[in-house]
C-alpha cells in the first residue's frame, strides 16, 4: 500500500508539472526532435536495466521489468509549444546456465499520446510493439574452455551474437542498437574489442532528404584496444567502418544520398588527482559522400574532426558535491545547406568537412542539436542533499550551463533556424532532480531553457520539460 500511495502522489506531482501546450501545426520531425533531446534519460533507462539482470548465476531464469510513464513539453525549432505523454513498458528475461552460457531478451511497448494538433505527420495516438529492444546470446569462451576441456587461459574471452546496444569510447562515433556479433579479450593490462553488425532497418535515417527515411540500411564495422598497464589512466584507440546499403522509396534520379564515412579516435580516461577523474577524445572521419545534386558514383571526400574532454572533481563533504567542465567540438562545413542531409548538403566540387557519427553527446536539453557544426563549454555541478535509505530514500539536485558556439559561422547546425552567419548559438541551462523514493519508484524532473544567440533571426527563449516515473519490478 506504501508504494501505492507513493506511486499515486508521484503522478499527481508529474501531472502537475505538465503546462497547457499550444496546439499550432508542428514541423515535420517533431518527432525526432524529442527523441534527441530525451536520448540523456533513455541512456540512464539503459544502465538501470542492465544493473538489474543478476549475473554469475550457476542456473537460473530471470525476468523483470519497468514501466515509465513520462511527460514532455517543449519548444521546437519554430519556437511554438508542444507536448505529449508517453507509457514505456520494458519486460526482460535471462537465462543463464553454468556461468558459461547466457540467453538475455528485453522488449519494449511504447503508446505515445500528443496533446491535439501537436503530431506534425506522426499519429497523435500510437502504440508500437512489443517489439525486441535487445537480445542475443552470450557465451564466456573462456569459462567454457576451463569447465568443459579443463583448459586455462592466460585472458578472459567472451563472444556475443544478437540485437545489443555498442558504444565505443565517449559515444560521439556510435552509441546505437545493433544486430551484430561481439566480441571482447581481456590480457589484464590490455583489453580489446570487434564487432560487426547492422543497423535496425525501422530506424529513421540521419539523412531525412532520403526518399522512404523512416527506414535506413548501414553496416558498422569496428575495433576498439584499450590499455590497463598505466596506473589511473587507460588510454584506448578505436577505428568504426560505417557504410550505407540504404534505398530510396521512391527512387530519385537526380540525387544520391550514399553516405559511407570511416573514424578513427584516439582517447584516454583515469585520474589526474585522488579526487579527480577526466575522459577525453579526438575522432578523425574520412569517406566519402553525396553533395547537393551529385548522382551515380560522383561523390566527394568528407574529412571531418570531433573532440570531446571532461573533468570531474569530487569535494570531500556530506552531500557529495561534483563539479565539472567539458568542452566539445565538431567540425562543419561552410559551404552546406542542411547539416546532416545530401539535398541542400555539401556543395558538389568541395570536400565535406562536416563530422557527422552515429553517437551522442548532450548540448543541452532544449537546444538538443546533433553533434554536427557545434561546439560548447559546459558548467555543471551535483550535490546530494537528502540520502536516508530507510526514509523516502535519495535525492540528486544538478544544474549545467552551456556556451554555445557554431564550429564554422557559416554552416548550418541540425536546427534548421540558425541561419545567420554567425557563431554565436546563445547560452542555456539546465537544472534536473533524481528522487530515488524506494529501491523500486525513482521520480526524475528536467529543464532546460535555451537563450538563442546571434545564429537565430528569432530570440525568443525556448523550453524543455521531461519528467518521468521509473517502477521498476
């Protein structure tokens, strides 16, 4: 009854959050916006599942779950209000076996509800799945080789075939569900990992100019070596081969849209200090892909560069108070229309600049802007006020602020208002509360509010609202 009651007031508070939303015409992917700038929570959905599944179980079958239901309000890009609920349901099983074999499954039913005349082209009313979130099966080869043929290996083998999540160093190459085989060494001092795999073919394209972009092709190939033998750092090289099978419904024959792209990143993470902790990360992409009105094989050089660093410091102090700085930077190209599309993209004749992955780094809630043409400075902080287990449990308060620059004045970012040739994209900051109440129900509220800067014709303020109940069972 405890929880019940818990439950029910959270809803209440999550209800009375939510602000009456305007119910002009949306653009076209408002959809994808919101998916953009809530992707921070869904990678934290993510890490609790995972933290969940019990492992080094001789035999056993498992199963749980979580249901989120949440709230989003926000400005999109023509700065006109829009909201909608979504009810997210994830339902997970495990069998292991000998703590040598693992079968994992998790689903996911989503019925997503915009307030009226806030879709755009999407259904105001829609219920997708379930449909397989993650699956594989995973196979400790070297346990195996131990328990079965009594052979000892000097490292730890594993290999994993399925639908899995893959992110490699701080994500900003690829951080995405794949159906791919995996594969992981580990020596002690030098750890390693290959995979290759596909992408999900219901997935959007990056590349929403493709003719039938609700649905996308690509291959991803990559190998990832990191080094253990340097005390509190770990320095780690990875190269990702991306390329693109995706077909146009319909066809057109005055523009392709093939965008094959390979990266190569160098980047290190560990201590600088007993309370300080730092990750950074330099990527090099090359490839080659369509400019604006190119057709056939006709395509041009992309040499793109991205660079992401971080600091954390822990201050010794009852509420566990964290501060950090980060600085990120994409390349982009002066000479582009769009930011991420071949139509309007790059201008045939000229190298693309532009960095363009397949991952995420977080520029901010309300701006939510791909890694592409970017740069920032972020400020952010932590603390713990409240932490009593056995009473309503714990509470993190945190707040970021980010300077927003264009990487090339020029060139376009992925929101398509920032056409002025300036750098100046504006400030924003963002304030969020995690209230873990029981082991089991955790309350979650973010906002940001975005400051637009010379980049846009209009400087009017824009919001972001995202809260969410997490029961998990």
């Amino acid at each position: 009854m405890r929880l019940l009651h818990l439950v029910t007031a959270a809803t209440a508070c999550v209800a009375l959050l939510a602000p009456v939303a305007g119910a002009q015409q949306p653009p076209l992917q408002r959809g994808d916006e919101v998916f953009q700038r809530t992707y921070f929570f869904e990678k934290e959905v993510r890490d609790r599942l995972e933290a969940a599944v019990p492992s080094k179980q001789p035999a056993l079958v498992e199963w749980g779950g979580m249901y989120i239901p949440s709230y989003t309000y926000f400005n999109d890009t023509n700065n006109e209000e829009a909201s909608l609920t979504v009810q997210d349901l994830r339902l997970w099983t495990q069998i292991t076996l000998d703590d040598v074999h693992r079968i994992f499954a998790r689903g996911r039913l989503a019925y997503t509800d915009w307030s009226d005349g806030d879709s755009g082209v999407h259904p105001e009313h829609d219920l997708e799945g379930m449909n397989l979130e993650v699956g594989y099966y995973e196979l400790d080869v070297a346990r195996a080789a131990e328990k079965y043929w009594g052979a000892k290996w000097p490292f730890q083998m594993q290999a994993r075939g399925g639908r899995q999540y893959i992110e490699f160093g701080r994500g900003l190459v690829l951080d995405q569900a794949l159906d791919a085989g995996l594969f992981t060494i580990d020596t002690g001092q030098i750890g390693f990992t290959g995979f290759a795999g596909r992408n999900i073919e219901s997935q959007n394209n990056i590349d929403v100019s493709v003719p039938g972009f609700t649905h996308s092709r690509r291959t991803f190939y990559g190998a990832e070596v990191r080094y253990k033998g340097i005390p509190r750092h770990e320095p780690y090289a990875y190269w990702v081969l991306q390329r693109d099978w995706s077909e146009e419904r319909p066809e057109n024959p005055a523009q392709d849209y093939r965008y094959d792209s390979h990266y190569y990143a160098v980047g290190s993470r560990g201590q600088l200090a007993p309370r300080t902790q730092y990750e950074l990360e330099s990527v090099w992409e090359f490839g080659r892909g369509a400019a604006n009105g190119q057709i056939d094989d006709h395509r041009e050089r992309v040499r793109g560069f991205a660079f992401d660093a971080e600091v954390d410091h822990y201050l010794k102090h009852p509420m566990d108070p964290t501060l950090s700085l980060e600085y990120a930077y994409a390349s982009g190209d002066g000479d582009r229309l769009n930011a991420t599309n071949a139509f309007q993209g790059n201008r045939a004749g000229t190298v693309d600049t532009s960095f363009l992955g397949f991952g995420y780094v977080n520029s901010g809630l309300a701006l939510g802007a791909r890694f592409t043409n970017i740069q920032f400075v972020r400020l952010g902080g932590r603390v713990t006020p409240y932490n009593k287990k056995a009473a309503l449990g714990r509470l993190d308060v945190g707040l970021n602020y980010f300077f927003l620059f264009k990487s090339d004045p020029g060139g376009p970012i992925s929101d398509p208002t920032a056409v002025e040739d300036s750098s100046d994209l504006g400030q924003e900051v963002d304030v969020f509360c995690e209230w873990r109440i029981l082991s089991d129900l955790s309350l979650s509220v973010y906002y940001g509010r975005l400051y637009p800067g010379q980049s846009f014709p209009d400087r009017q303020p824009r919001d972001f609202l995202f809260t969410a109940l997490t029961i998990s069972f």
